[in-house]
C-alpha cells in the first residue's frame, strides 16, 4: 500500500458520534490485584447518572448535580459484584477497588488493556507501555522497552561499548526529556550510558509524549518527553525475580521485595547485568558486543496517597555501578590501556541518586508539592589512546502551587519555581603513544545555576468538550541570561471517540559536549573549536487525530499526528567538512525536522492484538544554498507488531517487524579509496519473536532478535590500522550483533487475598 493511500485510510476512520456529557469526573475501577476492571457500572447513587468502564477500566461520568453536598456516595456495579464509595474531591484521578468478597473470588477478571495505548484523558496525545507491553520484548533496558514502538526510535552512538540514545522526531535524544517520577535524571555523563541502567521488570509505565508538552518539569524537552514510572510496593507482588541469558552468553538477573503496609510501601530492586562471550562473527578483530558487568540497587517508599488531605511522599534511592569494555578481542584492559598493543574502551563509572516528591494536600482545590532530586556521577574511561574522566553533581528543586479555581472549579493552575545546580568537570589526555598531534586535550569544565518560575493553567470548558493547557517559564542561565519557554496544547473532542489536538511551544538547553557526542572521543578526529557554543533554541508545532471504534468484535484505534521542529541555533559536530576533523561550532541557518506518523491497532479481547505504523521523517539543514539531510536518519520507517494468547493465556506469541530505509551517510570522498563508502546505507529490515508459557507463579519464555539476522558488515572505518587517523568507529546505521537468541523465566509471588 503506498503511502498515500494509507493516509488516506487512517483519516476516512475519524467520523462523528455521540456528543460528550457536562464537565466529568474521572477515575479507574481495579479488583484486589490492581488489574483494571473493564464494562463495570459506576453511577451517582439516587440518581441516573453513570457510566461504563473502558477497556483500560477507565471511566469518565458527569458529576452530580449538586456538587456542594459532600461527600457523594458513587456505586459500583459489575457483574454479582455491589460496592460502594464516598468521593469528596472530584478533582482528583480516583481508582475505585473492589472490594474482596466471595463474590469476587467467584468470577474471573481480566486486564483487558492491550499492552500500548492512548490516553483518552489526558489533554495532550500520552501513548502509555504498560507491563502487559513490556512483557513482549526482553526490555533488558529502557532502550529495549521501545522494540513493539514506533514514536520511539532506540539508536547506538558508540557501537564498542553500546551507548544508546532515545531519538524522538528522527533527532537526537538530548532534545527529549527522559523523567523518572516526574523529575529528570539523565543528564550530563548520565545522558551517555543512563538508558541502559534502568531495567524493563522494574518500571510500571512509560509515558511518551511527542512535541511541545508542560513546562512544570523545565525548559527543555525541545520535540518530546519520556516518563518512566518504577514500580512501587503498593501495586507491586511481594516477591519477583527474573533471568535472562541470550545466545552471546550475557545473563541477566533481577529481583525484588514488595511491602505494603496500612501507610507505608516499599519497593526495593536489585538488577545486575553479567557479561557475555568474545564474539567477532565478521573477523574484524573488533568484538561484535561489550562486556557489560553491572550492579544497580534502586529503594522507592511511599507515604499515603497524594489525593489524601494532608501530608504525602515519596522517596527513592538509587545506586549503579558499571564497567564496559569493548575494542579488539585480544584486548586486555588491564594491560593495554594507552598503548597500541591492542585498541581498546573502557568505561567504569559509580553513579548514586536520591530523589523525594513530597507533597501537602489542603483541600480538594490545593495542594503544594516539592519535587527534589540530587544525582552524582564519577566516571574514569580510556577510548584507544584518549583518556577520558568525569566528575559530574546535578542537584534539581521544584516547589509548585496547585489549585482548582473559577465557576465549577474547571480551571486547575499550577505555578512555582524550579532551580537547577550543574557541575560537570572532564579531563581529557593523550597517551605517550598517541601520534595523531591532536588539540582538545585538557580540562573541561561547567558550571550552571538555573532559577526558574513557572505557571501552568488547563482550562476545562463548560460541556468538556474543549480542554485548552497555556504554560509560561522564564528561566535566568547564570551566563547567558534569561530566557522565555511559552508553550500551550489544545483539545477537542467533537464526538466520545474522537480526539483533535493541537500543540506548539518552543524550548532551550545547553551542550554537554563529550557526553552527548560521544563518537568524538571514540575515533581519532581531531576536534576544533570554531567558537563557543550557545545554547540550543527550537520551536516545535503539532496536530494529532485520534479515533476509536469497534468493527465486529475488534476495538480499533487509529492515530495520525504530524510535529514540525525548527531551530534559531543548533548544535552538531560537522563530520563532513574534513575525514580528520570535527569542527564544532554554532549553527544559526535554516534546520528542520518534519515528522509524520500514522498508526492502526486492533485488538480482539484478550486473544489477538494487531498494530502497524508508518513513519516519515525528513531531518535537514540548508547549508551554503543546498539542503543537506542529517545522517544515519532513516526518512521511511514501518512496523508492525502481532500478539497471540491461548485460551486462559497459558501461551503467549508475539512478533515484531521493523523496517527501516536509506539513511544518508557521512561524507567519505577525501578519504583513501579503501577507506570510502556509500552517500546513503541500505534498506533492511528486523524481525522478531517471542513465545511465552505461564505455569502457577512462573512464566517461562524464549525468543529470537533480528530473526532473518540481517547485520552491517565491518561498520568500522579503518579497523585494519585502529590508531591511525582514518580509524572511526561511527559509521554504524544498522545492526552489528546478528541474530540474537535468549530464553529466561519471570517469578512472582501473589499478594495474599
């Protein structure tokens, strides 16, 4: 099907429906176990009012008619099952629990979520991965939680020690926000290695938003944000462990303790990751794959609800400490670093994190809340004949005021201040050895202090029809002054299953140099430094339609969206102007990205889920009158994703397709002839399966990545001489490891009921 023609379909699916009630209340209904109850009855007790649950067990019903008598008493109804409870904030998300009776115990209920979807009450287009998603991939990482997606593109950045970035929009991952709990983390020397330190089994939700989003949490998320929820102690089972080995032989071990008291959970995890064999499957001499060993211990309490009057937190704690080693199979890091017995990158680093949302409710229209974090990084690495050492303190405040307000209370405002402390300090050398004459070596280091204020008003108008989010930030960069961040999205819904939304919004950041562009220490460029770098300025504008409906017995949602970014000064290493330089410098000219997604789900009850998406991307800069595209961006991109569960889900299949096309390739042609290579990659596509079999409290699965075991051959340039000064290890566009085989088992221990 051309592309034409599947647009063409997705938009013949938005018609129009039933109109939507008065202003609503909105919650979720869930069983003893916390899995969504979906088609269950709630209703405004003494009156008709009501409403069904989702398939997601969500429901949005109109409040009473007078909202002044509290607390309401709304019922509950499903199936033999009759509950009740008292609400007396309906500002607030409220999850409705069953309770436990016998009734309960008679009837089979099942979470009748798909595994990915969209939001129908967020004001802004949140495609939410829960756990039923993240069970169809390894997700050994944050990077591998991605594989079923289609927003989010996982890309290697150093493919001999396997540090990945998360592109939104087909640019780089620094112009997303990555949030854990709502409070960024990765940042600095985090942004290098930081994905790959947060293990798939220990996150509840990802949240992905694409284009211009709130400004509570700062001033960048220039084109998207991603939000990780960890688990907590109250949702959680008592007791998890999981392994992992794949074929390479790399284990990988997680395990964690749940408690949940009258007050107070705790989630406590611990994940350690081991390495693998000595693979050089293309006798380049250069290892197909790191040997990753790494230790993470993460502790998250809770205290009360944050709907509840009065005082509520959270606390977390988190320490990772990680070692990589890639380069030449003979390598030995104890004996060749910074000679040229063999060539090698090694990277050893002890990262620790605390961070609180603390929070104190008045009423049901306010409530204050502090959002704190403080993350630590030190980190000693050698990448051939460079030596490379960070120090780096990142400390975050947010204090912000909540409060319902206006006629009806439809106006919720939320405004504060935020503070930043940055230090990041480098040293960077070069080994005796080294004969490359190159100039950056030296020591670096950043210093920011970054107050901000902020306001955030969502507008929910009188029929609930329209939802309208305007955001203002001003933020004062100790040297480069104050900037304004104003950003605002819009909903409508014309019909139940129709969504329209529109957004636009402009953010900022600053260039951590090295540990964002990591490639630079990997190869043997030099790098000059044609003047100092400014902070990087974008606008970004979107418009997304979503609509659901039913054909026979299949839920259907199908989603378009198209975001287009462009940059007042933007930053990227020139890799085209010399094959033995890298010239860094301010780009003020003429650079766009226009993204266009399109997406069709189905799903069947519980048995068949079906989902494929397209992606367009066109990343470019005009240069010198010419238009020139970024490189290692793929313009075409299709998936399709398929799901199979047996008759009481005692097997689960699942199969994923990537398929990605051309991607324009660095300049080679001042290069030696032996050492050029094609403007543009080729075409190829991924493929990959799963099976998985549920037995009493464990789940034993097995699977293989990269089915048809497609992989770039010798994506080393100059491997054959490694210190020498056409030696550059960037020029992965595809797969290098090959097909892939693993198999592992999932634990758990049901709560008691």
């Amino acid at each position: 099907m051309k592309a034409r023609d599947f647009t063409l379909l997705i938009f013949t699916l938005f018609c129009f429906q039933t109109i939507l009630p008065g202003q609503t209340f909105y919650g979720q209904v869930t069983d003893m176990k916390n899995q969504p109850i979906a088609g269950a009855v709630v209703c405004w007790a003494g009156s008709s009012i009501g409403a069904r649950t989702d398939e997601n067990g969500e429901y949005g019903i109109p409040l009473p008619q007078d909202t002044t008598a509290k607390p309401c008493q709304l019922a509950l109804i499903y199936q033999d099952l009759r509950d009740t409870f008292y609400i007396d904030d309906f500002s607030s998300y409220w999850t409705l629990q069953a309770s436990a009776t016998l009734v309960l115990e008679e009837v089979t209920i099942r979470d009748a979520n798909t595994g990915a979807f969209i939001s129908i009450l967020q004001p802004v287009k949140v495609e939410i991965i829960n756990r039923s998603e993240l069970r169809k991939a390894p997700c050994c990482d944050l990077a591998g939680c991605f594989e079923t997606q289609s927003t989010v593109q996982p890309t290697t950045t150093n493919i001999l020690t396997n540090a990945r970035e998360l592109r939104i929009l087909g640019l780089s991952g620094v112009y997303n926000q990555v949030l854990a709990d709502g409070l960024p983390t990765i940042q600095g020397l985090t942004y290098t290695y930081g994905t790959g330190t947060i293990p798939g089994s220990m996150l509840e939700n990802i949240w992905v938003v694409k284009g211009a989003n709130s400004v509570l949490q700062g001033y960048e998320g220039m084109v998207g944000q991603i939000t990780i929820f960890p688990r907590e102690g109250g949702t959680a089972e008592p007791l998890t462990a999981d392994v992992l080995i794949n074929s390479f032989g790399e284990k990988h071990l997680n395990a964690a303790i749940a408690t949940d008291k009258k007050r107070w959970t705790n989630y406590l995890a611990l994940n350690t990751s081991q390495p693998g064999g000595r693979w050089d499957r293309d006798k380049d001499s250069f290892l197909d794959l790191p040997l990753i060993t790494r230790y993470v211990v993460h502790d998250k309490w809770r205290f009360r609800k944050e709907n509840e009057n009065g005082l509520s937190a959270m606390i977390g704690a988190r320490y990772v400490h990680e070692n990589r080693i890639g380069g030449q199979r003979d390598f030995n890091p104890e004996t060749d670093k910074g000679t040229t017995n063999a060539y090698g990158q090694t990277v050893r680093f002890y990262q620790p994190e605390v961070y609180t949302k603390t929070g104190y409710r008045f009423d049901a229209n306010r409530k204050i809340s502090l959002l704190a974090s403080l993350v630590g990084q030190e980190q000693s690495s050698w990448f051939g004949l460079t030596q490379y050492n960070g120090w780096q303190r990142h400390a975050y405040a947010n204090l912000q005021y909540e409060l319902f307000w206006g006629k009806n209370k439809q106006h919720e405002l939320k405004t504060g201040g935020s503070f930043r402390h940055f230090i990041l300090n480098e040293q960077i050398g070069f080994s005796q050895a080294d004969t490359l004459l190159r100039t950056f070596a030296g020591a670096y280091r950043r210093e920011e202090n970054i107050p901000g204020v902020f306001a955030e008003n969502t507008f929910h108008f009188k029929d609930e029809r329209w939802v309208w989010i305007s955001g203002l930030r001003a933020d004062r960069h100790h040297t480069f002054g104050w900037y304004a961040t104003p950003r605002t999205m819009l909903r409508f819904n014309p019909t139940a299953d129709l969504d329209l939304r529109l957004s636009a919004g402009s953010g900022w950041r600053t260039v951590n140099l090295f540990p964002e562009n990591i490639a630079l220490l990997a190869g043997s460029r030099d790098i000059v430094f044609a003047e100092a770098l400014q902070p990087e300025r974008a606008w970004n504008a979107g418009v997304n339609a979503t609509r659901r409906f039913t054909v026979g017995k299949a839920r259907l949602t199908a989603t378009a969206d198209f975001y287009h970014t462009r940059f007042q000064n933007q930053f990227f290493p020139d890799y085209d102007s010399s094959p033995s330089k890298a010239v860094i410098a301010n780009f003020t000219g003429k650079s766009v990205s226009n993204g266009l997604q399109m997406e069709l789900s189905a799903a069947w009850n519980r048995r068949v889920e079906l989902r494929a998406a397209y992606n367009f991307l066109d990343v470019f800069r005009y240069q010198n009158g010419s238009k020139y595209l970024l490189p290692f961006n793929p313009r075409h991109k299709a998936l399709a994703v398929a799901t199979y569960r047996s008759s009481g889900e005692r097997w689960q299949f699942d199969a994923n397709l990537h398929w990605y096309g051309k991607q324009r390739l660095p300049n080679t042609e001042a290069n030696p002839e032996n050492l050029r290579r094609p403007d543009f990659s080729k075409s190829y596509a991924v493929a990959s399966v799963q099976v998985r079999r549920a037995l009493h409290r464990i789940e034993l699965f097995a699977g293989c990545e990269n089915l048809f075991g497609f992989r770039q051959s010798r994506p080393i340039l100059g491997w054959e001489q490694p210190f020498s000064q056409w030696f550059d290890p960037s020029f992965a566009w595809g797969p290098t490891r090959g097909r892939e085989f693993y198999m592992g088992s999932n634990f758990k221990l049901d709560k008691k009921k």
